[in-house]
C-alpha cells in the first residue's frame, strides 16, 4: 500500500448539499493517490485538526470524493469552507473491500445510514464488471434521510441494480412494496433466496445494525468469509502506531477497516 504521510495540499472544488447535515465534498488533490472503496483518507484543516473519511465515489485521477456529516469541531470547520479553500488529505488508509473473484458472483451490498458513503464507492466499481447481479439494500430511519437517491434509482430503472429501500417509518401509498419496506434494513435478508451459495456481501452501517445483521446473513447459508463489513474507530494516527482503534486485538486502521465475518467472529468485542 502506498500511503503518504504527508498531507498533500487539496483544494476544494465542488460541494453538494445532500440533506440538512450531510454534504458531498469533492477535493482536487493533483497527486496519484486514489483512495478505493473501504480504505479512507484523513483530511485536515491547518490550525484546526484532521478527520478519517471514506471515499464516497471516484470522479477522476486527482481528486478525492467524501459524504460527511457535520458531527463536531473539525467537520464543522470544513462545513465553513467555500469552494476554492486549500486542506491537506493523508492517505490511503486501510485495507479497503477485496471481494473475491466476481464472475459469476451475486454481490449484495447492506448500508445503513451514512453506511452508504463506502458502499456507494463499492458499487460504482462493482456495477457493470463481471458480476451476475448487483443488489443494493440501504435503510435509514426516514425516507428523508437516504442519501444519493436520484442516482440509486436511476441505475435501478437501468436495470443494472436490484434497489431494495427500508425506512423505519410509515410509507406513502405511493411507495411500490417491491422496492420500499418500512421496517429496519435487517428485515430484508428474511426475503433473501434460498440459494446463496454465489453471494457476496458487503455491509457498512452502524453497530447496533452489525449487531443483528451478521449473524442474521450467516444463517441463510452465506459463507461467513464471504460476509465483509467495515468497522468504524476512533483514529488518531492511522498507520498502527498509537493502539487507538485496536478493536479485539487488531488494528482497524491497518488491518481493516474491512474484515470478514469470519475474522470478527476471532475479535472479541469488535462488533457489540
Ligand atoms: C474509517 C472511518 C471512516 C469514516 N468515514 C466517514 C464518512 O464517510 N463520513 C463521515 O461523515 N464520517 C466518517 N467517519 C467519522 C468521522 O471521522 C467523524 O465524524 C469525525 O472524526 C468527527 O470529527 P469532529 O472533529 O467533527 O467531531 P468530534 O468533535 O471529534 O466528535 C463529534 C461527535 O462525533 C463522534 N465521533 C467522532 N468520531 C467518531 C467515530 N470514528 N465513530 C463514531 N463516532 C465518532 C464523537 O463521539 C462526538 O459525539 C469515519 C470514521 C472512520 C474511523
Ligand atoms: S489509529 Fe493509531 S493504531 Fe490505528
């Protein structure tokens, strides 16, 4: 892995307002750092401090595409930032998703929440490669809340996604059942086939959901080494030298942020 310690200086070039406090922000960094699906990059505000961040999406060579949600004192500060501003972006960082050979595969992706920052990233590299069907399942509390929507269903009307939305209010009489549930996301792995010996799954979402989820997943008959999720930590250095993020003996900054089900099943405590 190639990861800069230095930060490289990054301007920023185009903010998107998602919802009341979540916004795109797109940095044109000029360097050959690409950040992949599941790895993130640390961005930082001279004077004020640094943040870790998933890669939401890849736009071009050069350039560094994060969701963020406004949680404290240095995301707010990027929360002031206008377009033209200068930060400085650490990284790659982590391991990122490596899903096994794809051909032939069923790939299920699972985000909740600000979960889809990384899923989204995953399922732009995934939607039109080898794989035999890509089907998405996002959940959040309010229908309000599911970000990147437009596009979700635009690659659905395409037919190149199996779009399932869960929402954990009342639904319109307008929502279509076949892709709206009110409900929490988990409930729609009871609708999963019988046969899922060719499924993938990434998950990324919040530990309350990993908590049901995963073993949920495993008891349909999913290999557990073919169930990857991402952990979040708090992170200081990044690199596997402060012990901050070490999660059940491993270090989520170095070894993961991905890691298999399979693994966590060996980290006690890792997943509550
Ligand atoms: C690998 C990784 C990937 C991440 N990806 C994203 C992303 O794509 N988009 C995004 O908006 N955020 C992401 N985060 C979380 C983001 O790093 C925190 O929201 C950020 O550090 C908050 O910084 P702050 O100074 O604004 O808030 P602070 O003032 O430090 O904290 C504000 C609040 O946020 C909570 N918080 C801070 N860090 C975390 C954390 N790591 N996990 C849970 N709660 C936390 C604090 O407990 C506090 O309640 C990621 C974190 C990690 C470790
Ligand atoms: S964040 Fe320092 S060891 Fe992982």
């Amino acid at each position: 892995m190639n990861v800069s310690f230095q930060p490289y200086p990054a301007t920023l070039v185009a903010i998107e307002s998602l919802h009341n406090d979540v916004r795109v922000f797109t940095f044109d960094h000029q360097q050959a750092m690409t950040v992949q699906p599941g790895q993130f990059a640390e961005i930082i505000l001279p004077g004020i401090g640094g943040f870790p961040v998933s890669a939401c999406g890849y736009v071009t060579a050069g350039t560094f595409q994060a969701c963020i949600r406004r949680a404290g004192r240095v995301t707010s500060a990027l929360f002031r930032c206008t377009i033209g501003d200068c930060v400085g972006v650490r990284g790659p960082f982590g391991n990122g998703f490596h899903l096994p050979d794809l051909a032939r595969k069923d790939v299920l992706l699972i985000a909740g929440g600000l979960g889809i920052a990384p899923i989204r990233a995953l399922l732009q590299s995934v939607v039109g490669g080898a794989a035999r069907s890509v089907t998405l399942f996002y959940g959040a509390r309010r229908a309000a809340e599911l970000l990147f929507l437009p596009e979700l269903e635009a690659l659905a009307e395409r037919g190149s996604l199996c779009l399932r939305l869960a929402v954990e209010e009342p639904l319109e009489a307008i929502c279509s059942p076949q892709r709206w549930h009110s409900g929490p996301v988990t409930d729609l792995v009871d609708a999963l086939p019988s046969s899922t010996a060719t499924l993938l799954v990434a998950v990324c979402g919040p530990p309350q959901m990993y908590a049901v989820l995963l073993e949920k997943l495993a008891t349909t008959g999913i290999t557990a080494a073919h169930i990857f999720a991402t952990l979040e930590r708090r992170m200081r250095c990044g690199v596997g030298e402060c012990g901050h993020c070490v999660a059940g003996g491993h270090y989520v900054c170095t070894e993961g942020p991905v890691f298999s089900l399979a693994q966590l099943r060996q980290m006690p405590g890792a997943i509550a």
